[in-house]
C-alpha cells in the first residue's frame, strides 16, 4: 500500500496526548496507544508531540525498537522533511560551557589512570548522560563501597622472586583470555558516544577481553555481534521478560550467533531508584510551576506497571530448569549476594556467579562483591566445593591492584563496566584501547611486585583482608570542639619578598 | 456580668513585670502572676507586655491553653481592635529573603526522598521554628548518631524468589495498618504550618498510617482526633503531671475519644538542653548588651521550676499500677533505652515498648535505638520472650531500608516524626501525602530487592548488624602533615579553548 | 642605705648583653647576670635592655619573683620615670582588631557551654596569650583525643526512677565539694585576665568547688590563699624543685596556709615542646632575618640546662618517703598513665593519683586520662584494691556528661583546667562562675537521664565503654575518586522568584 | 686524537631523532642511538637536540654518567660556547612566583619539625623536583599509610624514672651511632639542591649519624665517600644489575672505600608508577595536542625495556651466595614486607632486613614497615630467633616518637630518608643539620617522658599497638543529611561594634 508523503504540518497536529504523533529518523509514528506504556514516561515523548525526536531518541533506543514495539499500523510513513520547521534551539548555557570544554580537554596521553577518564567524561558528557551512568541507588552508599571497599584488602607482597616473565593471561568459562577480566554489560552505551557498544567490542578484540552484551544496548544484539573479531568471545546478559518467548527467542538467536555463555541477571526484580538519575531527567522534562497536589501517589504506579513488562518480578529458582532446556551455553547468574544462594547455585549445577550489587544500582546498602567473596570462599573450601564453580565479581574496580586482590580471594575474573564506558565517552574507541592497556600495565607491575609469576599462584596468602566486614561508621563529631581547635600550621613566608 | 470594652491604651499601660498584661486574638488577659510560671521564661511575655501577642502566642499553644491555665478572673475581656496602634514591623532583611525562597521554592514533584523535604524545609521555614524542630541535646551526637547507626547495617539479599506481590501491612497494638511505621509525637505543630498535627492526621488516613497523638501539640486534643477518618486508629503520647488528676483526665478523656494506645514518656524526667534552640531564641528576645554579671545562676533554677510543673520527675515503676486502674488502653513505654528495662517492662506486663533517645533531644551520647534494638532481641530470644510484648523504635529514619532493617532486627514498628514535619511545613498536607508515598515506593522495592514477599518473613539473616555497637572515634589528625600532602589531580583541560 | 634615684637616661645606656638593666613597676634591676638562667631565653629580656619591661613582665611572673630569685645587689632602685620615654607603640593592625573584637563581644548569658567561653577567648585574647594556653605537645594528637575519648564512651540510660532530687555533692580526700570537680592547676592566669588566679578562686568559693594552686601561678601563693572564703578547700600542686629546700619551704608553707592536698606533678621531668607557642613567641621577639647557619645545635642545650633548674628531672619512687617526712598533707601523684604504676602508688601508700597526660602539653599519643582509667578500675577490682586509693582523671573534660562518665568509670572526680581560664580570660570571675554554674546544670540534668539521684549510685553499667582502647586511625582516601564522585544534592531553588 | 672544535650551528643541525646531537658542560654528544635506551624516555632528550642540555642534564645525572654509559666514540669534543645561542627563557610566570618564595621564606630558626622542612620546601623546589621526591605509587595510600600507621600505636609512659641523664645512642651492623636513626638512599640529590649527597654526608658526620648510600645518587659514589669526615660509617644501597659484571665492580668498590653494610633492594623488580611524577613531567615535555590514537600501547613496552638494563627483575634468593661470595660487608636485604621472608632471610644467615615499602612508591596498599614490624618481632620470638637478625625499619617517620614507638617494637634503627632531602632542598647542609638536632631534641625528651635511661631498656610494655593491623575504611556517607545537618555554632560576634 502506497503511503502518502506526509507533511510538518501534518504532523503537528497531533501535539497531545490525545493524539500524539512524531517524526524519527524522517518517518512519522502514532504513539499515543504507546504514552502509558513507555518505560521512560509519557512526558517525555509528549515533549516532542507533533515535532522531530530524532536527536533525542537515537541514543537510548536500539535501531530495531520501533519495528520490536510498535504496532505496523502505527508507523505512518515518509514525512517531507523540508515541511518540518526546524526547531530553534534556545541558547543553552551549559551546553555552550561543555562545547568549550570538550575544545580544551586534555590528550588521551595525560590519563594515567581510570579515574582520569571517568574525570574528563564528568566535564565533556551531557549531563543527562553523566547521570545515567554515574548514578547509584538511594544514598549511593553501595556505589561508592564497591571501590573503597578494595582499601580495606593489604597486600603482603614476596621478595627474591624471578619475575622477569610474568603470564596474565587465564580462562572464564572455558574461554582463554589475555587478562582475567572481561567488559560487563552495561546499558544505553550512545548515551556516551553516538558508535554506541561496538566501540568496546572493538577495543575488547584488540586486547583478548571477553565482553558481555547488554539486554538494553543501544546497539542492536546483531550489530555487536557483527562488531566481532575472529574468534573474539562475546557472553550475552539477560533481563527476563514475563513473556518467556521473547525471552527464548532473544537467548536462541545469541546461542546461534556464537556466544559463550548466559549471564541472566537475578538481582533487578524491579529496577532500583537512581535519584541523581530521576533528578537531572526532572530538570530536562519538568516545569517548575510549583505542585502541591497530591498526583504523585498516582504518577509511581504508571512506572511501577510499565518497568514490569520488561523485567519480571517473579522470576524463580523454578525457572532454571526452563533455561537448560532452551540453550546449551554455561548459565550464569548475575547479582548474587550471600553465600547461601552461591551454595543453591551449585545445588542447581550452575558453572558461576557473579558477585554482584549491580553497581550499586539496585539496593543501598547492600555490601561489596569483595566482601561477600571473602565469605563465599571460605565456606565453599569448608565444604570442598571450591572446583564445583567460577565466582566472578564486579563493582568498583578501578586499578588492577582491585582485580588482582580478587583473585587472590578466590575469584576467577572480574567485570569491569563504567570505567571503559567513560573511557568511550571521553575519547571513543582509542580512550577503551587505552584504558585496557594501563590495566595491563598495572597488572603486570602488580604481579611483579607481590612475587608472582602466572595468575594460578595468586592466593589468599597474599592479601591481608581482616579489614572487610567492618562497616566503621564514625561517631559524629562536635562541630563546636571542632570549630574552635586552632591547627597547627607550616612556618610562614613574609608577605613581601626581602629582595 | 458586663465586661467593658478595653482600648490599646488601657493594656499599654500594663507593660512590665509589675503588671503585665497582654491581647490575643482580640482579648486582654492580665499574666502579671504567670509570668514566672511560663515555661518559655517571662522574658518572651515581657517582649509584648501592654501589646497584641497574638501571632508570638498563636502556633505554639492550642486554643484552649489560656482557659487550662489562667484563672478567669484574669481574663479582662475584649479590646477594641481599631484602637490598638499597630505594631510597625521592623524591615527584616532575613524574613525578607525567606520570603524570596518561598517564591522561589521547588514542586513538590522535586522530592524524592524525605531529606528533600528537610532541606526545603530548613530555608523556607523561620528560623525559630527549624531551630525547633531540628535542634538535638547538647552537641547533637546522638542527633546525628540515630541516623548514621543505620548505615552500620548491611543487607544480605536473597536473589531468585517471586516476589511480583509483596505485602507490606501488618498490625501494630492490634490495629492494621498499611506499612509498619507510624507518625510518633512530635510537639508544637504550628510553628511549621498555621493548620497544625491535623494535617499529619489527615495525611495518615490516606495511607492506613497509624498517628501518635502528643501532649504538646499546637492543635488541641480535640481537634486532631476530629480530624480522623472512618476507623482511622490513634494513640495518645502522655507526659506525665505532677498532678496525677491533670493526667488521669487527660488519659481517660483519650480513651473515650477512642485511642488505642497510651505511650507513656520515660525519657524526659526533665526536658533536655538544646542549645541550638536556646541560641536562636536568644537572638530573638535576648538584648545585645553585655552582661557579665552572675545573675545566670538564678536564672536556671527559674526554668527548672517551670518545668517541673508539667512533668513530673517522680515518675517510677511504682506509677504503674496506677495508669493500668485509670484505663483498658494499652500502656506502652516510650523512650527505653537499655535491656534491663525492657525485661522489667515485661515483669510489669507492659505490652509494647519503644526504645528511643527522644530523637536526640534528651541525653546525648544515649545510643541509638536500633543499636538497643540489636541488644535487646538476642537477649529476650535468649529468655524465650520475644514474643511477650512488642518492640518499637524511633529516631533517625530517613529511608524505608532503615525501617526494613528495624524490622528484621526483631522491630514490630517505627516511628517517624521530624521527617513529616518537614514535609508539612514544606509543602502542608500534600507534602506529608507524598512523604508516605515515597517510603511505600521505597519499602516495596525494599523488599523486593532483598526477596522477601511480607513482612513476616524479615528476620536476622537478612542483615549483617556487626557494625552496630563498635563507636569509632578517628584518632585526631595531624593537621602538619595533612596541609603539606599534595593530593593527585585529574588531567588538566587547557586553559583555553583549542578551538 | 639611701639609694639615688635613676633617670631614664642612665637605664638607657645598659641595652645589651653585656649590661643590661630594666625597669619594672618604677624600680630599675640588673639582670645581666640572670640573663643566661631565664626559663624563657635571654632573647625576650634584650628586647626590653635600657627599657621599662613592665607591660611584658606582669603577666607572667608572681610579684615576688624579683625578691625571689635577683640578689638584693641587683636591685638598682628606684627611677624617675618621667624621664623615661614612653615607648612609641607601633601601629598593629592585628591588636586593633583584637579591640574591635573586644568591644563586639557577645554577652556572657550567650555562653551556653564550655566551648563557647574557648571560642570567645581565642578571639578577644592575645595571641601569645591563647597559644600559650591553648597549645599541646607535638602534632596536639593528645591534646584532642582527650576530648574526643569520652565520645567512646556511651550512655545506658535507666528509665521509671524518682529523680525529682539529685544529689551531686561528694568528697574528695575527705573535703566535702558540691560537685564532683575542682579547679586543677594551670599557670599563668594573668596572661588572661589582670587578675590572675584569685579570680579562679573566688568563683570556686561561690559554687563550693576545690581549688588546685598552681607552682607557676602569676599571683603569689599567698595571694591566692588569702582570697579564699570561709573553709574552702584548696590543694598545692608542686613542681619539685632540684634544689629539695625549696621545696620543703613551699611544701611547709601551703601546710601552714591550710592546704588539704599536695599534688606532685609526675609527668614533667621535662617540659614539653609546645610548638604553637613556640611559634608564636618566635612572631613575638624573632627577627625575620633568614638565617640558615647551624647554631641551632647550641640554642636547644641553653633551655634544657635552663629548666633543669625548675624541675628535677631525677626525681623517683625513692623521693616519696622523703615527702612523707616534711608534709602531713595527703601526698597526691599528678600525671599516672599506667595501671603498672598505680599499683606501685598503691604499695607506696599513696592515697590518690591523678590519672593524666599533662593537657596533652607533655608527651604527644600518650592516651587519654579516661581510657588509663577503664584499664586501671577493672585491674584494681580484680585485685580487690579499689578501696585503697582515691582515683581522679583531668584532660577534655568540657560537658558535665563527660564528668558522669568518669564517675561511672571510677574515678573520684575530675580536674578541669583550661575551660575555666577561658572563661576568665574572656569574662573575668563571672564567666568562672557562670562556666561552673553550667557544669552543675548539666550535671543535674545528665543524673535524672541515666536514673541515678546521687553520685554513690554511678558506676559501670550505665555506660559502654566498648570504643575505649580503640585507635583507629583511617585508611588515607585516594583522592581521585573522592574529587571525581559527583554527591547528591537537594532539590534546587529556582534562581529567580516566581513571584 | 685531536678533535676539532664545534660551532653551535654544527650541533644546531643535529636536532632530530634520526641524529640528536646535545651539548653538556661544553662539549659536544651524539646520543643518536641512545635515545631508545634513556630510561627517562627519549622525549626529554629530543627537547634538546641540537642545544645546550647541561641545566637539565646535571640535576639527574652523577658526573661520571656519560662515561660510563656512552661510547667515547659518541663523544664529539669540544664546543665553541660562544657560537652556540642562548636560549631564550619563555618568562614562566610559575617559576618567577617561585623565586618570589624563595626571596621571603622562613628562617630556618623557624623550623620546628621535619614537617616544617617539608612545606617550605614544596614551595620553593621546582615543581619537578618536588614531584619525583613527595610522589608514591598509584593513589599514594601506602605513601600515607607510612606515616599515619605511627598514630595507631599510643605510649603507656612510666613515671618516676630517674631521668636526669639519657643516652640515645646505639649501634646498627656492629657500628656505633649517636641515636637510632640512619640517612637512607634516596635518589637525585641535586633535584633539590646543586651540591647534591654529599651535604647529607656532611650534615651526618656533624650528629654521629650512619648514611647510606644510593646507587642513583646524583653525586658520584666517590664523592660522596670522599665527603665523609673520620671514622664516619657509610652503607650501601644496591639495585642489582642484570649484567652481574657491572654489579660486583660497584659492590667490591664500595667495600674497598670502606662501607660497611651492603643493603639490596629487593621490592623493586621494576620501578613504581608514579603519576604524579609522571603528570608532572608531561606538563614539562609533553605537547597539548589531543591525541586519541593508540599509540600508547606501544609506548609503554618501551619504558618497561628500558627500565630492565637497570634492575634484573629475575633476582632471587638463588643469587645470594652470590653476593656473599664478591663481598664481605654484611648483607641487608632492603624491602622484605612479609613475616615468612624474614624467616627465609634468617635461614639464608643474613644479619639484617629493613622492613620497608619502598616509601610508598612501589606497590600501593603495601602495608607499613612498622604494620609488619608488629608481626615480625612476636614470630621470631615465638621461635626464640629474636637475636639472630637485626631488623631495620623506614618510611612514614617525621617525629622522634615514630622512632621511639619502633624500638619499642624491635627495630634495632630507622632509615629516614625525604625529611632529609627536603631539608636540604630547602636550606641546604644547615637545614639537614638542624633537622637531625631536632630528632635529637624529640628523641631526648621522648625518652624521659616515657622515662627510660637508654635505647636498651625501650620495649613492648611502653606501647599499646593493638590499633596497628585495623585497616579502616569509614563507610561513605549520605550527602543528603550531611548537607541538611545544620551544626552547632559558637556565640556571634555583633557586626559592629558598641563602641
């Protein structure tokens, strides 16, 4: 059937939620069926109603969606885009000062560590997108633990050992890589930059790291997979949809198209409440008139409902059975966080874990992979379990030290997620290559100096973890003793030079 | 008999301590003899001695205060209004800023979480009444300490259980309510807002939220349980006069107005020093001349005396007996604070207890409650009578994972008290609603996230407590070494735009 | 022998160190000779050569110093002094300041604790003045944690206790106080305030509180005893002199004068290097010529051989009986810091030690007072010695709450030192008086929160003392992840009003 | 062979990596094919191709450098100064603030600690020199860690003690030595001051201090040995060489100019990362243009290969006998971390480790010397091997106390090494001179404040160190409740004054 070219005017007609149309990549869609149903919010897509939302759109939705979720009927065909009145952008301040920014950021030479990259992204992202990856759940206590939780693990390193060829390289699930961790899932990855999740794909093949595909990439499955070089090693994540088909047929397409493994993530029934997250989107979308009513009790039911359709809640131990049965990679469950559930794993003959917060994303307050690890180990050992399963852990690693005091504590490998995501944002591909190749760098060095040659002879000899499983909070201080102690200070220099 | 109409000029002859009197809401009363017996201190009477107090006076005395406690005889009747000379107000560049903020002040769709509600509160609030409200004993350790124990609390979530329905109501004292916390008695409700405690009782009936009733509300008993809706269930927090038929009239009227509950305090033999308070006060009565003469000695006895007419610091086990004669409501004790007296509780068959610090106004440096909770259940599952009487706590919550951890730790409820006044004095009635909304969204996720499908199934397993009891106090550090060290910096961006 | 009387002009011509006069008080002396022995350097004496030192000397030596210690032959007589040119005072900003900030001064009835006083003092005092008593040993690591030890240390409050009358009078070595501290040893009073010590001792008489008489007062012995009310208690405390007849005689005097306690200073064999001072002093008379030659080797041996003859450094166990034999007082040590050595105290019949580290002025990281104290009770009840030996502490005590927790440790009573020169320095005997008054009004109100009526009743369970003993020290913070974490913020203010 | 004399011009030609010609002390250089071999990186070197290097040049390089590492056929002769043009300075607004400090900086009289020496210093060195000297590896937490480890261990002082008279001295290897500590090896000594090592050298023999020497001093060997006065004890410091050759000339040299300890590095089998240092040093030769290429892949094998001629990363214990076999010096290995290689060291019959970190530059979150000190002593007394081995500690120590409490644990000395180099950066030879002074100062008082008579007695019972081995890492806090915290404050000052 021949569709008729559709004109701007056209198109804003249907500005409201009782008609809601608009134009994405040139062609135009009736959404407003869809309005309650969008994961992020009606207002958002009202924002656009009548008008282009291709810029905004492009970054958060994989190229396949519209053709995934919405109905044939829907998509109303061509629009003349030269009809389209291009929107006046406002001059936008913050926008102008990180344009400047991103002109006078520093070379991709001057990081020295991933903190730096995730430095520079903090200044040259959007703000939005800072927000998105950067946030954690409620207090973000949880987030911030998972780095600083590794402060708490000593080294006790060895002396007099030839160290002069040191081999990093080990295997996850059977497959050798070159370094023991790999790149975890993570979602949204145009947000950062406009190449999107390929971008790791590639750096991950020039340095031998696994990468795990994310559910929600912004990337289609197939173009990451495409991305692909040789025998490089890909493992795909899974959010569980409530209908097991489009679950079955998401694991099956990625069984057929080579990945290594299935890592279903078990620790997001809901999705958690990332407030830095709510409050930017807030700014963007929200007006400032001042409400009093009391609409809100409303408004978390719509977000409650539309977050179910993608993620199921009732996902159960009674469901692994079901997994088997449709695909012969390794399961793997991401997100585990007490022993007790390490032991039913095994009981369930699941080959690994992760150990795993979500990035502090989910629950505040929930502890460290590291520290759950230093209690899984021991138990597992107790019981001569040690071989029966690969425990990997993610969250807060930011220098090999991390990850080599992980392995010391038993863990096969670790995931590394935002550090290469700002590394991607900041300085794209390059910024990954590099990020890797310090890892290396550190790792190597790390090796060296605590005395060992391959990753087999890490041990829980030496690090000296007495320091995890105590969660020190300091008595508050009286700002009145405080505010009246004079410090001591350095000699002074006169004030004018005695030349 | 046929009172005469007073003129502004009648009453501002009567200035001063000698004859002292004042208008309120068109009235004069002579408080010449109560001026010594005022427990804010007759300096803030003298302030309007011969003028209309009447907005001083307003939020913090119910209605029916100068009928309780003034002698008829000293109501001299009413003033003709037009002859009162209006008070110029000084120009306060303060309240005129304050009044920019309330302008200028967030929706309430910006709250996310209950500090949100603190924060609006503290800069559209006046400053006497956020002193109030906010200030804690002495240096306010244990003002801060009730909040930050909760961080010493770890989760330890289950993963892999349905948890699609989650339940979170239960019972408390027998009555059902929606979620386990309640809104504890917090006093002078008016200063945040001119409708006072009804509209916490209001807010409470859209959530199935139980309210605490206090003594020294701005709202008269009366009208806050006329407030309630259907079958709305309240309880009546009680200090306890040193005339017992004060009290007894006070207790029975309650429970013929229907309270279920009387939570009796034991934590304020004498009402605490709060300094902050005391300071802001100070900056609104006091004078700026300097007085270093000793005359501060007198002064403390005159409010030790006041006080003592309104609580009584003869309070003891013996009283008991005496309460269970004047009523069928359940008598809870309301501020225990060590074990010891938990078990003498139970020997007086008290049916429930709160353990509480009085949310940091009382004795600082007294533990937290959830720190005496963790005390406690260990103790009486040892004794086998967990289950002889109810266990409360209040103090210091701020998120629905802090009441989460109450529960598991042997909690069968908390208390919220300063949070919703934040919110009410914020946003009113509307901001309470929301407040509520917000800790249900949080307490599902809650639950969810840890894999618990009611609150019957919280226990001990799912926290790690060990951080609780440990007081850390850093050792000083030395401020020579910290001002030379020269902290690692980002990568620089370059001065100037490359552009 | 009638002595002339000198000009200005003949004092002017011996300014330097090879003769060198003074005037003090209109009286000329020559303390050329002296000029190597003074405690305080020759350096600050040169300064005044030729010139009336008058201003400088007061405050920091007792009127009978010059008797004391400059022979007769050296007292050269009276001086004309209107032939003396007044010195011509340099313009100094920083002392205009000072008086500005004197004449702004709050009012003492804004003086709600005893930080307030120390805030007050540091800015209305000299500076020499407040680094002087301010100032601790080293890093002032001990200085602080004496304040901060007793935030270890946490209540466990007694609830349903009769309390409306508390007693908080006891005894310490047999004298009968109304509260349980005294005024313990500080030198130099008159560097805060004129008057010096007498002022400490009629502010202790009002509030019936025991006075320790300092060895380096600026008023005389005398002085301070004549200025004692009625039966007062007052103590000596005693630096021992090299030279044991001077000791003897002052020792014999304070007897005769009524002294109830000799208090040996144990913790000096040496005084401590306070770094602060030193800096300040150095402002005060160094020159900032830079000089870069070595002669600092010399230098430091000249105020050790200096002080050596203040203080005997050989002073030990083997002295004690001597003091028994010149003294019927009860001989006190002052300055114990370890269980080993209370013992020894204890086999040397000693009725009482003062468990302390000098004001943290002597031994930087020697511990707190209170937590020698939680070591030494339960040793001394183990060996059932608990009785024999009267225990006090000193050192950060600055709330009453803090004294309860010593008296719930063991300890007899408190000393409390620098708080009250603060409030001399800042409001002269009122301040002491209101400072006191404070403390009793804490004091009061800390025994009804924790349920005792009297001070025989505190004892060990109604605190935990668990955090006492533990140093913990924090692992340092890498900084870049610190400056890179982007904190959450509270819903913003629209930055213009909507009004 | 007679050389021509070269003209600036010639050597201007020169000015590339294909031929690098650079002028040093006046003469000519082809470092052509060194450039791949320099350590520092062949960037620095092509800064000055074709120019005068000697300013950069001197500072790291010992005099004997070009002799011993370039071949005389590299060696072109002599240049003509007079053709060769100045270079003209960019003014540097940095370093003319720079010589703006150094124009008003303190006295050295006015030093009072090490610390002083430290803060001056970071103000006056250049930026790159202060960089190599105050950076650590990775986030510096060991480099902090060193010294705030001192402030977990408390005194438990003794009272009267006959202290009149203290001898600090001791002897370390057998030699005899005036107080505990020793100059350790640093490397560059004339970073911080042109005449390099041999003022330490000097500043030792004036205080009957032991010096150690390093391998990358920038004075040569024989300087430094030819500074030394009498009988003054020097050691040495050794990075193994891969070429074993070059190794047993120096050690047999050095024993042949009379040193008497031969300490091996041993946690150094390839050099720390640094990025202080290495941020530094890129502001100096890096370029501004951003680069996002990989090529930093390659770049850092290049450093790592360089570094490998240097220090043989495959020294084991299997080389000891080695060592003993080309000396007779006693052999110390420098850099053991662990109680097990003390053990193994003791089983090798060597006299003496120094328990060390590399001062924090090596691995980062390598515990203190004094950490494992802690653990070492009560092993080896375990085993009654206590005597068998001397154990040396460094890192961390800026005050005689930090000395002290290793003694009391078991060190038989300690290695100071920056305080040294910043004293000397600062003030030269009489800054080193005085820093040793006030250690002797401290170390004095330290003794009778903690009253023992000699280095001897020093022991366990004079400390209490269980605090050492808690590695705290404090929870991280809400920033929410932090912000809306409102904190006590002291009484205000009125704005203007009354008078």
């Amino acid at each position: 059937m021949q569709q008729k070219i559709l004109t701007g005017k056209d198109i804003a007609e249907h500005n409201n939620k009782d008609s809601c149309w608009v134009i994405i990549h040139g062609k135009a869609y009736d959404v407003t069926e869809f309005l309650p149903e969008h994961p992020g919010g009606s207002k958002i897509i009202l924002k656009y109603a009548g008008k282009d939302a291709t810029e905004e759109f492009e970054p958060i939705h994989p190229p396949d969606t519209l053709d995934k979720y919405l109905d044939r009927s829907k998509h109303l065909g061509q629009v003349d885009m030269s009809t389209v009145t291009a929107e006046e952008k406002a001059l936008d301040p913050d926008e102008e000062a990180r344009q400047q920014r991103i002109a006078s950021m520093p070379g991709l030479d001057q990081c020295f560590n991933l903190y730096d990259f995730e430095s520079v992204a903090k200044r040259v992202m959007k703000k939005t997108a800072w927000a998105y990856y950067s946030s954690g759940a409620d207090d973000e206590i949880t987030l911030r633990e998972n780095h600083s939780a590794y402060h708490k693990i000593w080294f006790r390193p060895r002396i007099l050992v030839d160290v002069e060829k040191v081999d990093m390289s080990t295997t996850m699930l059977g497959s050798k890589c070159e370094i023991p961790f790999y790149v975890t899932a993570t979602a949204l990855g145009k947000l950062g930059n406009p190449e999107g999740e390929v971008l790791l794909t590639r750096a991950a093949a020039r340095h031998g790291v696994i990468q795990m595909i994310p559910t929600l990439a912004s990337c289609s499955f197939d173009e990451i997979v495409d991305a692909k070089k040789g025998d490089q090693v890909q493992w795909l994540q899974l959010y569980v949809n409530k209908d097991r088909e489009v679950t079955k047929k998401i694991v099956q397409h990625a069984e057929k198209r080579g990945c290594k493994g299935l890592f279903i993530t078990v620790d997001a029934p809901q999705l958690g409440r990332r407030e830095k997250d709510m409050r930017t989107k807030f700014d963007d979308v929200g007006s400032n008139v001042q409400k009093t009513d009391a609409d809100a009790v409303d408004r978390s039911q719509g977000a409650a409902r539309a977050i179910s359709s993608f993620i199921d809640p009732s996902l159960s131990w009674k469901d692994i059975p079901y997994f088997k049965s449709i695909t012969k990679m390794p399961i793997v469950l991401k997100g585990v966080q007490r022993v007790e559930d390490v032991l039913k794993a095994i009981e369930h003959d699941i080959p690994a874990v992760v150990l795993s917060n979500h990035g502090g994303r989910q629950l505040d307050t929930a502890p460290s992979a590291i520290e759950i690890l230093a209690e899984v180990m021991p138990e597992l050992r107790r019981r001569n379990l040690q071989d029966r399963i690969e425990i990997y852990v993610d969250g807060g690693i930011r220098r090999a030290s991390d990850i080599i005091k992980a392995l010391c504590l038993g863990a096969k490998g670790v995931g590394v997620g935002r550090p290469f995501l700002y590394a991607m944002s900041a300085y794209g591909e390059p910024g990954v290559v590099r990020a890797m190749q310090l890892l290396k760098d550190e790792f190597e060095m790390g090796m060296r100096l605590i005395g060992v040659r391959s990753v087999a002879e890490l041990g829980p000899e030496f690090v000296d973890a007495r320091g995890l499983g105590m969660h020190s909070v300091p008595t508050p201080g009286d700002s009145l003793s405080f505010d009246v102690y004079d410090r001591l200070v350095a000699p002074a220099f006169a004030e004018k030079s005695k030349l």
